[in-house]
C-alpha cells in the first residue's frame, strides 16, 4: 500500500496507461479487498479481491457513485464512517455487516488519498478470516516458546525473515551472554562475527533453511564479551511458522 500510495502521489504524465496498470497489479497481488472512490464517490478502482467481496465486477461499478450501486448502505454506520474519512481527512477502522453475502462481517479501513487524485481508499477483509489467523498466530507463539524450553543442553532462539529477534529464553542468554533485553527486537547481526557478516553467512543460512528445512554446521557466534564462541548449530524454517526461523545452538564440548 505505501507503494500504491506513492504511485497515486506522482504528478500525471503522458505514460498514466503504465501507471495505471502498475496500480492495479499492486492491488491485485494483496489479499485484501481494496476499492477508491473520488471526491463525488464514484468508483476509481477495484481490485479482484473486492469484486468477490461486492458480488460485481469492477467492469460494472466503475465511474458509479458507491451508494447508487449498493443502497442499502446508506444510513449505516459504515456510510458515517467512510465520510469522516472522505470530508474530515480522518483514518477510520470499523466494522460492518456485509451487504452481498448475509451474515459475513466485515474489517475495514478508511483513509484518504493524496492529491491530486483526493478521494478515499478502503481496505478491507472478511472478520471471520481475520480472527482466524490470529488465533493461529497465537498458537504457533505459545507452540514456540515451550519448544524453546523444552531442549535440555541446548540453547534456543528464536528470529523473523528480517533478521529481527522474537524470542530469547534463559538459554540462549547463558550461552552466548546477552540478556534478553539487549538482544529482543535486535538484528541478529550482532551474534555474527564481523568475517561471517562479511561473507553474508545469516542470510545464507536462512536462504538454505527455507529451501531445506534446515541448516545444520558448525558455526562461530559473538559472544556478548567480545570472544567468538563455536557452536553446533541448527536452523530450522518451521513449516507451521512461516517467515520465522528457530536457532538451536550447543556448545561442542556438551555433546557426547
């Protein structure tokens, strides 16, 4: 969305058929709806994930005026909602019963488009999916943490595909010497030794775990003192949580 935002930003020029199309496979490729409506609530653009959700196809609803197509929603706290957006310049969250498939609720929101397009965006996703997905969220979470306690010898932690570290238990401290709150939400850059960061050892690693499954090696990690420690190390790209990647680490003298 920033970069649609950005594209909608740029002055117009002769090539707006390119832009155009650039747009619409940004839209196209989320897995939100999305719709725009100008100044005087015509529809601007639809992307294919809308069209399930409006019944239409944005063929048919382009260049009309959101209420003419769909009636019901005026009066609704939906119709409030998307006018604080479109005559206040607010970022608006609601939700709002669907008006095409009877008993579907839906999340969405509001915001207004920069100039000189003006008008408002809408994002938005069926509520049902939503709650769904974080629950499974917070399930891989807990299913994480107690694998983290769970390996006796070894040290564990945990990172995202941004190199960012999520979680890091009382071993992983006792091993590599850096407390928990130095180490959460920072790049796992810090636990390489400058030549490995050099060779672009990390993200390697996490390239070959996504392909495999796994990485397994023995590896030199940057002790929190400055020393460059040896480990057995393995790295996991578990299949349940996607974009994560578990590290388990020991020392070789621990093991027989």
């Amino acid at each position: 969305m920033e970069d649609y935002a950005k594209l909608c930003g740029q002055p117009q020029h002769q090539d707006d058929s390119a832009q155009r199309r650039k747009l619409l496979l940004i839209l196209d490729s989320i897995s939100e709806g999305y719709i725009s409506l100008d100044p005087e609530w015509r529809y601007v653009t639809i992307n294919r994930v809308a069209e399930l959700f409006l019944g239409q196809s944005r063929e048919e609803l382009i260049g009309r005026v959101w209420s003419d197509a769909f009636p019901s929603i005026k009066g609704t706290h939906a119709e409030t909602q998307l006018r604080r957006a479109m005559h206040h310049g607010e970022e608006v969250s609601f939700e709002w019963a669907s008006v095409v498939h009877k008993g579907r609720r839906i999340h969405a929101r509001a915001f207004p488009l920069p100039v000189p397009t003006g008008g408002i965006g809408v994002l938005f996703s069926n509520l049902g999916e939503m709650e769904r997905l974080e629950t499974q969220g917070r399930l891989q979470r807990a299913g994480l943490r107690h694998l983290l306690g769970e390996l006796p010898g070894w040290a564990t932690f945990a990172y995202d595909g941004d190199g960012i570290v999520l979680q890091w238990p009382e071993s992983a401290a006792s091993v590599l010497g850096w407390a928990e709150h130095e180490i959460m939400g920072q790049s796992i850059e810090r636990l390489f030794t400058p030549a490995d960061l050099a060779a672009g050892r990390p993200w390697s690693e996490m390239s070959a775990a996504r392909r495999d499954g796994r990485c397994e090696a023995d590896a030199s990690f940057q002790h929190r003192s400055g020393a460059a420690v040896t480990l057995r190390s393995i790295l996991i790209a578990p299949p349940d949580c996607p974009g994560q990647f578990l590290r388990i680490v020991r020392r070789r003298s621990d093991i027989a």
